[in-house]
C-alpha cells in the first residue's frame, strides 16, 4: 500500500488546523451577572451551548445591583449588562456615558407581571383603592427607580401624589418582617418577593405594573452595550447578539408560550443559576415580559424620563432615539427573522 509522505500529512494538518479556528479559539465577550431571573435568556444561551456555537466565550462578571455596573461599562472592562430604567440610567446618558441601549430586557404586560404594589395582609378589608393608601406607610427599596416611578403614576391615577403617602426606603427582604411588625402598610417589590410574602399572609398583590400600563406596557430594564467596543468589535457583538437571541427565545417559548415543552429545563437552569431552591414559588410568581424580537417600547422610557423630570430627579433630559442602538438587534433578526410573539 503506497503512504504519503510525511510532508503532506504535516500540510494537511496544519490546513485544517487553520480553517477550524471555532473548535480552538473563542473570544471572550465580558456580561454582567445579577444572578436575577431577568438573566435567564443569558444563563441558558450558556447552558445550551449558544455562545459557544457562535464562537463566543460569554463571561459573567458578579454584581450586587446594576447600579454598580455603570464604572465598568464606561470602561469597556464590560461590554454588554441588563440595566433597570430609572433617573439614574437617564442621568448618566446626559453625561454622554459612552454606552448605548441595544435591546429590551424585560417589561409588564397584563399576566406577566413582576413589578407589583403590595399590602399588608390585615389591612385587605380597609385598602381597596389606591386612594386609601393616603397617609400610609409605604415601602420602596431604592429612590428614583421604576418602582417609585410606577407607584407615582398609580397615585397621580387617584389624583394624589407621593407626597400624600409616607416613602420609607428598605430592601426587599427586610420588608416582610417590617409587615409582621406593622411598621409599614404597603410596598413596591418584584417577583418573588411578592409570592414569597403573599404564600407567609404577610401581605397581597394589590395592583402589578401590567394591569396599570397597558399603551405603553412599562418596559422596565434594558440590555446595555458600550459603544466604542461594539463599534470595534462589531462582528463579535454580532455573534453575541445572535446566541442571546437564541437564549431569549429559547426562555420565551418555554416561560410564556402557553404549555411550553421546555419550561423545566428552563426552571432547572435558573434555579442553578439565581440559587433559588424553592422551584415551586416559579409556579406562584408572575415572570416578567421578554420580548422575542428585542424591540424597545420606546414611548415608556419617555413617560419614565418625562415623570422623573417633573420630580426633579432628572436635571436634563435627553433624547431617548438617540440612546437607543437597533444595529444588533436588526443583524440578531436578519439572521434568525421575526418570532411570532404568542400568548397563552
């Protein structure tokens, strides 16, 4: 049997060895990671092997709150993060932060809702309307958020206004004992606060966001990039934007098409992922919007920025189309195309 000589096997390898550069090499691609449900798109991209498939090494970097992520964002040390929509993101785009909104996170629609005003649970038969909040103690975790914002409108709704009502600022957690203490009649809190406390008789869900804004839903957090390194790097902002998208859909058809077969897949990967044990509480929250083209209710981040403004904690507005980067989310659908979105 003839061989080949030892030079054209050496070729040969090195050929293939050159023209396979996916199987040895992946560029790194720095996120933020809240370990937060609203992450989920971006733990199973992980966990599904998205990135990978598109070359892409998606490294998470630990943090507290997404407040702390704007150093590091204007840096380039991070490239891409979830941000909650508040005074402080507009705030920092009037400081002409190098960093764009390139696609929707999550938002409230009727149903899939986690943004929510809760009451205390003896106090069911005296609050039936958001007018009988007036004077009462109501609890927020943080100033100047989405949450200050949404209890905001549904006071102006009654013709009242914050200063009709007692704001005491607290973390989430520190809120359900403050209700068995009767040291405060209601608050703002997310998912799974909400079903946690209401599961203990602590306290109800009284009004959530996707029952009060139905034109514009409220879009409440949004995916960051920072700009000089997607203009840098545009095809591996490119490839990361296609395996999120992957991910996103993958967590919409199982978390929100009604039935969805892969829903306990998803539910073990976030549970991995958030530390969250209790996987039944999934089942007693309401989740979150995801968009599965990425579009940004562009009219609700003017109404938020609008309201803050009156409030003063907005000094100088800017003009939300200018902040807003469609590139990647347009290449994401030209490859993948428009998802039908479904409802249950």
């Amino acid at each position: 049997m003839n061989r080949a000589p030892a030079w054209i096997c050496t070729v040969l390898f090195t050929v293939s060895f050159i023209f396979v550069p996916e199987a040895f090499a992946l560029e790194t691609v720095t996120i933020s990671d809240l370990g937060i449900v609203a992450d989920a798109p971006v733990y199973v991209a992980i966990e599904k092997g998205y990135f990978k498939e598109h070359g892409v090494e998606a490294k998470r970097m630990k943090f507290a709150s997404a407040a702390e992520t704007t150093a590091a964002l204007s840096t380039g040390e991070l490239q891409f993060s979830g941000g909650a929509v508040s005074a402080g993101l507009f705030n920092a785009f009037a400081r002409e932060w190098p960093v764009r909104i390139a696609m929707s996170r999550t938002r409230d629609t009727p149903g899939f809702s986690s943004n929510t005003l809760v009451v205390r649970g003896d106090l069911k038969d005296q609050i039936r309307s958001i007018a009988d909040l007036k004077g009462r103690k109501v609890a927020i975790n943080a100033p100047a958020n989405v949450l200050v914002y949404l209890f905001g409108s549904m006071l102006e709704a009654e013709k009242l206004s914050l200063k009709d009502v007692e704001v005491v600022y607290m973390p989430w957690p520190n809120m359900g004992p403050a209700f068995d203490r009767k040291a405060i009649d209601a608050g703002m809190m997310v998912e799974p606060f909400v079903a946690q406390y209401q599961g203990r008789a602590q306290a109800f869900p009284f009004k959530r966001a996707g029952d009060h804004f139905r034109k514009p839903p409220l879009e409440a957090s949004v995916i960051l990039v920072n700009k000089e390194w997607m203009d840098k790097n545009f095809k591996l902002a490119t490839d990361f934007t296609v395996a999120y998208f992957k991910g996103l859909r993958y967590v919409y058809d199982a978390m929100v098409v009604a039935g969805g077969r892969t829903r306990s897949e998803v539910l073990d990967i976030v549970s991995r992922y958030t530390g969250m044990k209790d996987k039944p509480i999934f089942d007693r929250m309401q989740w979150s919007y995801w968009d599965p083209n990425g579009k940004v209710e562009r009219d609700s981040l003017r109404d938020q920025q609008d309201w803050h403004a009156k409030q003063g904690t907005v000094p100088k507005k800017v003009n939300i189309d200018e902040i807003i980067d469609e590139r990647l989310v347009k290449y994401a659908i030209g490859q993948l195309g428009v998802a039908v979105e479904k409802r249950p």
